[in-house]
C-alpha cells in the first residue's frame, strides 16, 4: 500500500545486504515499502517540467550495475574463487568480526569486493560485462558511494588488497604498490594522510583493516597523497625572471609530481571525487504564515532569489541585512539552540554546529558582524571564540599555491582559520566548540564535521548537484552508534534554509543523538619493559610421516555427527511478491548424496585432500600413499568412533550415507589432526623469516569504546572485559596469589596468531591470552564455556604449536590449556 510519508525512514541494518526499499512510485509521488534491494539508478527532472520541484521526475537506471550486483553476490556466496591468497586473507579478515569493535558497512565491503572481482574474477564470471573505455590508454573504475558511508576506509582497503598482493608477487601486473591519491583540494589531501601507513592515525591500524604483519609488509608501498594543483603544469614564469626556465619536460614533471616512485611504470591512481547519496535527511522549509512566493512556498525555502538584489552588491559589514534574511537566522537559531539544549542534556562535549553559506565575501562580513554585535536574537551564536568566517575563494587560491595573489590580511585569516575549520566538531582539537560556520560560495568539498545540524543558504542556486553539494556538508551522521532495539540507526535530520534541495520524507518524530561513546586508548607501555612479552612467529608446523602409517586406534577421539549441524531435511517456497508461497512448499530430495558410487568418490576426493595437508612431509608414492589414506578412511567410517545421531528406520542406511556426504570435511579434519599427532618424529616449527619474533612492546595503539579495566602486571594498558569471566580472571591474574607469574596479556590486537585447517581451509586462531612466568615458561591459556567442534581443531593447532616450540627449545618453555572456569585458575595454570 503506497502512502505520502513514510513512518519508517532506516529499514535496513548498515551492516547487512539491504533487505527492504522505499519504492517511489512517480505517478502518485507516493512511496510504497518493497522486499528487496532497490535498483541502481538516479532520478531526474522530466524534460517538459525541468525546474519545477512538483516534477514527479523519472527514474533513469544503471544497467551495468544492476548487472554486476548479482555476479559478485554469487562470486560472495562460492567463496570468492580464483582470488590470490592474499586477497582471500584480507577478505577474511575483514570479515572476521573479532578482530574489531565495529565492522566495515555493508556498502563498504561491496565496493571493495567488486573491485577484487573486476580485477581477480575469471572471464567466465565476468562474461557479458562491459567496461565503457574512453579510447585512452588508463582503465578507469568507478565506486559511487554516499556522503559519510567511509569512502577513505574504502580507499585503506584498496590500497592494502592492491599493495600486499604486489609485495607477495612482485610480478602480477594486475597489482601495483605504487599508488597515487588525487584530492580536490588541501582539506582533503591533508584528511587522507590516515591513507600513509607510517601515519600514527593511519586507517590501517585504527579501524584495523590489516594484522600487525600485513602492516609491516604495507610499509613497503609507495603512496602519494597529493591536491590536483600540482598536476597542472608548471609555471615557467613563476620565479626569479633573470633565470629562464623553458617548459616543464615529461620527465621533469614525473619527478616533481612522483618524487619517490622512481621508475615504476604500473601505478594505482585513485581520484578521492565528490560523494553522492545521503545518510542523513535534510528538512527543508515548506510553508509559514508570512507572505508565500510565486510557487506558494516558504520564502525560507529559497532565499537568495528574494534578496540578490541587496546581497550581491559591494555593501560594507556593518550595513543592516534584509528581513527575510534576519529572520531566517533567528527562526534557524532558534531551533539551533534547542538542538543545542537536548545535547547539553545528552551530555554531549561538543556543540551542534549552524553553516552560513554566502554569495560573495561582503555578505560573510556582514553576518559575521551581525552576530557578533548582538543583531540577532540568539546570542549564543555570538561568541567570536566558537565562530569562524572562512574565504573559500581564498582557500582556494591557496590549494592551488597562489598565495601570492592574495593579500596579507586575506591569506593570514585563512591560514589562522584553517585548522580550526578542518576540525570542527572533534574532541581535543582546535574545531572542538565551533558552533558557527560562516563560508563563501561553498565549504569545502571533503570537510567532514558529524556535528552540523543547520544549514542556511544564501547564495544562488543553479543546479541540484550545487544543492547536493552545500547541503551534503551536514549530511554525515552524528552518530553511528545502532539502536538497540532495532539494530538500525536511528534517522538525523539537518534543517535547511535556503537552499532549493529537493524534498524528502521524514519521520514524524525525531530523536536527539545521543553522546558518543567514550574511547579508551589501549597502547603498549614502554616503562614496563619488565612485563613484555616475546613470542615465535610460526608459519606452520611441519611433521614428517613414516612411508607406512601406523596408527594407535585406541587413541583416536569419537567424532560425533548430528543433523543439528548438517541438516538432512530441507524445506523450500517460492518467492512470489516479495513473500514466501507456504501452500507451494516442497523438500529438496538429498536422496542423490546417498548413491553408493558417490560416497566412493567423496572417500577418493577426502583422501586426495587428505595426502594435500601432508604435503613434501610424507615421503614415498603419492598414489600409495593416497590408497592406504582410503583404507584408513573405509575403516573410521565403519569403526565405532564415528558416532552419527540419526533416528533408526527403514531408511536409515540411506540417511547415514547422507551424512557422511554433507560431513565430508569435517571427517577429513578429524582424521588428518589424528595422523599428525600420530607421528613419532617431533614436529618442526617453521618461523617467519623476515620477522621470526613477536612482542607486546610492539604492538599497536587502539582505541575501543567497549568496557575497559586498567591493568598492572601486563605491558599493554587495559583489557577488554568482554564478559564477567573475564573480568573474574584478570582480577586473579592482576593478585600476587598464582605462583612465579611474572606478567600476562590479553591476545586482543596482539597479532599473535596460530593457523589451522578447518573445513579444508587455514583458519587463524588467536588464544585468549599469554602468561609468562619465571623459568621462561609461558601459558597459553583459553577460556571457554561450551566446546563446539572447530574449538577441538584450534585447540589440536595450539598443542602441535607448543610441542613444535618446545622441541624447538630457543623461547623457552611452552603449554597450551583450557579453562572452563575461572575458579579454577589455581588448578589449571599450575
């Protein structure tokens, strides 16, 4: 049922597939709640109706992206095939939501997937997909993403996937580690120093895109971070005239522009554009009790086209604005200063933020004086100290490096002001309690403040786009924080006054954001070296096997099946209008996977993967070896430390072969752990050879907003308490009650990492924490409750690591063990 509002603005979670959109229905100019994802497109103007804001429009769609969508969901859903190993690694990890607070956005990991699957997908994936080409010699992508959905994260994960694939094969030209950042001006190219992994804010680190050791081998790359300025050409006539400079030489202009790439030829380009899209909703004025204009509007709706006359001529600061335009900073000030009172309450340190954007420099200077002198009728917008006027046209001047032509006055206000202007809204910088923005023409593309909640435009206003501009200065979010109740983010509203936007619904109610959450910087402490930490960066573990296995039955652990883990009956309904046809229900028929020469052939495969594992570590006939790994698979499936949970019936025979066939791999991780620990050779730890050792004195400053607890007796300063085990298990760590216990530390952004096989794939496990205690020994120690069975396979990994390390005998002595209680910590680290 289509409505004129819409009760419900945010239907879908930021970090999910959008399940639900907002139909537009045109005709009506109605909108209709519809399952699905909406298509990609745009909407404009129809041409008999261009200008005016009643136009219905009309829906222009993007074929190209409507039809890569699909290929790369699917490409998502077999696993991302045919990726290098790096990028299967970096995809991994960034979906792994344990190795940070809060996930990349969903729209954040599919422009980055569907650069991976333009550039790594194969052929077949990609057939019928046709790239436009404007007849040059670069290949150009686009990734459109909106105003304050993280297109710099967006970059950080570009340049790793580009630069770590290139470090790791040096020879694929589809990567480069030579990457060259264009921005629009000096605001942004000095916000996107977080893209230079040696930068302390670097995105890598602080959103933690990359481990510790991927971002050692980051450092390698060769980033630029440069404004478009400098690629025009150079000026010969700039300089001393008494020397003769002649044109600017390819060459030349490489080194100036290029310092630090050398000779390389293969070099990434990203061009940091303008965003599109919104993430919050501007309210704009539609209706008041004063005079209307000609189209029966709010004059506050457009406001330049009712006083140019008086704001474009050369007036002097302290000459009287017109009404329309005092009265609209008063109206604007006054719901400015109730937003300013809800976050008081809300405890919010910083302020909410007004934006004045002017017509020419006069214009800024008499607002300016106007509000300082007490002309308006808030006064708290009057405190010179939170008030900044900024001279975009001088800005300007200055990003293109001609400051020359600028007066001294002019060129000092904008320098002065600069930095105060780049952090508005942010605690602990120069910008904190800016509560009034005062700018020409238009702010800054790339200004980033989350704290503005009012725009009033007094400017003329030719086009949507330059709409789109000015008020998309407001329209990134306050807070990113979901509600709880909803998993969605709550809906934010910026109020516009005088910029023609085009009208969007919003919700009846609205809610003041709350504060945001406190961070606590978590950092290594350098004046406790006493309480570091050092441990081996291991590769892998290597075992060698005897050309014969001989293998002791009666140690070989029970492997326990269930339909609770591998489903046997399946249910299906068509999908018709968005809603599932329950009277249309029917049972997938697995009665294929129980076919006697398909379980023979998934023996074969399992045995095949099986030799996989062993690799150069058995020596002999593969083909040998592949026929005893049969047998012993032949004789697991029929022996009794296979248990299967399946009720007894006439077809259970049938049932049971299904099983096995859905529970293939996990046979095959049971049996290979069981070979290995088998073997009567010591296992062989193979280090890193570029960096073999780790410590807590290296690791990474971070910041969380998760609970934290101070700690002593470990190097790193806090700990995450991510349950009441935890914080019951410091508390006994942090006591002078456990023997010979010299420090500990919590494995939390450590780095340290143990690799194992599940499911036919490495997997990385990272223990809960490391104990180190007099005599060199060290306690790997994990706390769980309930065993699932990928625990008993990071757990097998973790006892051939410590066997391996120990064999090893140059770091000391090592033990790995579990704790399913706190209060037995005495018993278990003993």
């Amino acid at each position: 049922m289509s409505s004129k509002s819409i009760d419900q603005l945010i239907i879908n979670n930021p970090y999910e597939e959008p399940k639900e959109h907002w139909l537009y229905i045109r005709e009506s100019q109605s909108f209709e709640r519809k399952t699905g994802r909406r298509k990609s497109g745009y909407w404009r103007a129809t041409s008999r109706n261009r200008g005016d804001s009643e136009d219905p429009g009309e829906f222009i769609e993007i074929p190209l992206v409507n039809k890569i969508r699909p290929r790369v969901k699917e490409w998502r859903e077999k696993g991302y095939p045919n990726v290098t190993g790096v990028t299967k690694r970096l995809l991994n990890f960034w979906r792994d939501s344990s190795q940070r607070e809060l996930q990349p956005f969903w729209c954040q990991f599919e422009a980055v997937e569907t650069a991976i699957w333009l550039t790594e997908a194969s052929a077949a994936e990609k057939q019928g997909v046709d790239i436009p080409e404007d007849s040059g010699d670069w290949e150009r992508q686009c990734l459109k993403m909106a105003t304050g959905t993280g297109k710099t994260v967006v970059m950080a994960m570009l340049i790793a996937w580009q630069s770590l694939n290139k470090i790791a094969n040096p020879k694929d030209a589809r990567f480069s580690k030579h990457i060259l950042i264009i921005a629009p001006g000096l605001t942004v190219r000095d916000r996107l120093q977080v893209l230079l992994p040696d930068n302390p804010d670097n995105f890598y680190q602080s959103f933690v895109l990359v481990d510790s050791v991927m971002w050692q081998a980051l450092l390698q790359a060769k980033i630029e971070v440069t404004n478009w300025h400098t690629l025009a050409p150079y000026n010969e006539n700039y300089g001393p005239k008494v020397i003769k400079k002649g044109p600017e030489s390819d060459e030349a202009f490489v080194r100036r522009v290029l310092p630090d790439f050398g000779n390389a030829t293969n070099i990434l380009i990203i061009n940091d554009a303008i965003e599109s899209g919104l993430v919050k909703t501007p309210k704009v004025a539609v209706r008041d009790d004063s005079k209307l204009d000609k189209d029966l509007k709010s004059r506050f709706f457009h406001i330049y086209e009712h006083v140019n006359e008086d704001l474009n001529r050369r007036a002097e600061k302290h000459e009287g604005l017109p009404d329309l335009v005092r009265n609209a900073v008063n109206i604007l000030g006054a719901d400015w200063l109730q937003s300013k009172d809800d976050w008081q309450k809300q405890d919010r340190r910083t302020p909410p933020v007004m934006i004045m954007i002017s017509n020419r420099i006069e214009t800024a200077a008499r607002l300016e004086y106007s509000l300082v002198n007490g002309f308006f009728s808030v006064d708290e917008l009057a405190d010179k100290a939170k008030l900044i006027r900024i001279d975009q046209d001088a800005l300007d001047k200055i990003e293109a490096d001609e400051e020359e032509k600028l007066d001294k006055s002019k060129r000092e206000l904008v320098e002065i002001e600069r930095e105060k202007f780049n952090t508005v809204g942010k605690e602990g910088r120069a910008g904190e309690q800016v509560q009034c923005v005062i700018g020409v023409n238009m702010l800054s593309e790339g200004w980033d403040a989350r704290t503005v909640t009012h725009i009033l435009g007094l400017r003329a206003f030719t086009s949507q786009l330059l709409c789109e501009q000015v008020v998309g200065r407001g329209l990134r979010r306050i807070s990113y924080d979901l509600n709880q109740e909803t998993a969605l983010f709550d809906p934010e509203y910026v109020t516009v006054f005088g910029v023609p936007f085009t009208f969007l619904p919003a919700e009846g109610k609205e809610k003041t954001p709350g504060p945001e959450k406190p961070k606590t910087k978590i950092e290594p402490l350098q004046d406790r070296k006493e309480l570091k930490i050092d441990w081996p960066h291991v590769l892998r573990v290597d075992y060698k096997l005897n050309y014969f296995l001989d293998l002791d039955w009666d140690k070989l652990d029970k492997l326990v099946l269930s339909p609770e883990d591998s489903p046997t009956v399946v249910e299906v309904a068509p999908t018709i209008e968005g809603r599932p046809k329950f009277d249309q229900i029917s049972e997938i028929n697995l009665d294929k996977l129980a076919e006697e020469h398909r379980i023979q052939k998934s023996k074969l495969q399992a045995a095949v993967r099986l030799h996989e594992q062993f690799g150069k570590n058995w020596k002999g006939d593969p083909g040998s070896h592949i026929g005893q790994l049969v047998q012993i698979m032949d004789k697991f499936l029929e022996s009794d430390k296979l248990l299967m949970k399946i009720p007894v019936f006439a077809g259970s025979e049938k049932l049971k072969n299904i099983m096995i066939a859905l529970n293939i791999q996990a046979i095959v991780n049971h049996i290979g752990n069981f070979i290995r620990s088998s073997s009567k050779d010591a296992p062989l730890a193979i280090l890193d050879p570029v960096r073999p050792k780790r410590s807590t004195a290296t690791a990474m400053t971070w910041y969380t907003s998760r609970k934290t607890q101070p700690v002593n007796k470990s190097q790193i300063s806090h700990i995450v308490v991510d349950s009441g085990w935890e914080g019951s298990l410091a508390f006994e760590l942090e006591r002078n009650r456990i023997k010979d216990l010299i420090s500990w530390v919590k494995n939390d952004h450590l780095g340290f990492e143990i690799f194992y096989l599940w499911q036919g794939q490495t997997h990385t496990y990272y223990p809960d924490y490391i104990i180190k205690f007099g005599n060199a020994r060290h306690l790997l120690l994990e706390v769980k409750g309930q065993t699932k069975e990928q625990d008993k396979a990071k757990w097998q990994a973790a006892k051939e690591w410590v066997e391996a390390l120990n064999v090893n005998g140059n770091f000391g002595k090592w033990e790995f063990k579990v704790l399913d209680n706190p209060k037995n910590v005495f018993d278990v680290v003993k």
